[in-house]
C-alpha cells in the first residue's frame, strides 16, 4: 500500500558570479542537494572556464558588464541570493542597494586583515607571509559599496606553516573556503 505524501522542497535560487576557473562555482554545485539551494544562474564579466562548467551542467548563464541587464537577468531567474564566487568586479553601489543582505562575498583573508582594493588571488597570501601571520584564512560577507567592506558572516582559519609559500597557502585558504562557502549558504537559505 502507498500513502500519498506531499513533500514541500524549498530551495533558495542562487546566482553564482565568477570571473576565473570557476573550481568555487563547481563547489557550490557539487553541494547544492547537501545544503538545499540550487543554482539557477552563472555570471561572468568575461570568457572564463565557470561560463563553460555552467554549461556542462545546463544552468543559466550571462556573460554581461552591463548591470541593467544582469538586474534583470537576475529577478527573471527568481534569484534569492547572489554569491560572488572569485568575481573580479566592482558592483555598481546601485545593486548593492538594490540587493542589500542578498549578495555575499568570499575572500580568501580574515577581513578586515588583508582585504580591499586589489586584494585578490595569490597577492593576498603573498601579503599575509609578508607580513609573518601565524594564521591565515576566509571571510564570507555580506557585500557593501566598500569593497571587502561589509558585515561578515563567517571566517574559517588554517595555520601558516613555516615552509609555505604563497601558493602553498593559498591552496590550503581555497580548500577552508570550499567548506565554508557552501555551509554559509545552506545556513541562509534555512533563515
Ligand atoms: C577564491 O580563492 C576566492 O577567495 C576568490 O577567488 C577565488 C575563486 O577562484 N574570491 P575560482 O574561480 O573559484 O577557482
């Protein structure tokens, strides 16, 4: 005998935005049934390999530096949430506004140590050895008109060892950043 259940599913839409290699955009994609949010949409500024894994996997995608068009590309996906994703862009203050609370960020320091302007990929680790840090790390924020400037959300630390080079660190922060992202997310969506 079968009983007729009706389960309500809820997922949160996400857009993912990403401008690289996109190995964080497969992370929340491998994670999606895990954490219970699904992505609904890619975004690039350019040609890059996450506009190639959004195909593979048949989900959405803009490639756009026109922010009128993302907006609406954005609210035709029903998008809840954005998540930037090793975006190499500044958001216009305009959509910051506009999705106040609705768009996070992560970066590979413990902010407010080692963020900013031109603040990214290995030059972050380079400055955290640079300046002999014992302990490195992600933040995942909420994103403002102040670049690496919003409220955060979560941090995750790694040891710095006393052999690492930059890229042994950053290998170390990105592996920290994959655990921590996709939770982040899964813990906003049951907000
Ligand atoms: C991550 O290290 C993240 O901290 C930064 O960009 C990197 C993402 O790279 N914002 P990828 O394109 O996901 O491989």
């Amino acid at each position: 005998m079968s009983a007729d259940i009706n389960i309500l599913y809820y997922h949160m839409n996400i857009a993912v935005f990403a401008s690289g290699t996109g190995t964080t955009l497969q992370t929340l994609i491998d994670k999606q049934a895990q954490y219970d949010y699904c992505v609904a949409l890619v975004v690039t500024n350019r040609e890059c390999t996450a506009l190639k894994r959004a195909a593979n996997y048949d989900i959405p995608h803009l490639q756009s530096k026109d922010w009128e068009e993302i907006d609406k590309v954005l609210i035709e996906n029903k998008i809840q949430l954005i998540v930037l994703a090793g975006f190499l862009a500044i958001i216009p203050a305009w959509i910051c506004q506009k999705w106040e609370k609705r768009i996070i960020n992560i970066h590979p320091s413990l902010l407010p140590k080692f963020g900013g302007k031109g603040m990214y990929g290995i030059r972050v680790q380079e400055a955290v050895l640079a300046a002999g840090e014992t302990e490195a790390g992600c933040t995942v924020h909420y994103v403002s008109a102040e670049v690496d400037g919003g409220n955060i959300i979560a941090q995750a630390s790694v040891c710095v060892e006393p052999q690492d080079n930059a890229e042994s660190l950053s290998l170390r922060v990105q592996q920290a950043e994959k655990a921590l992202l996709p939770k982040v997310v899964g813990e906003l969506v049951k907000d």
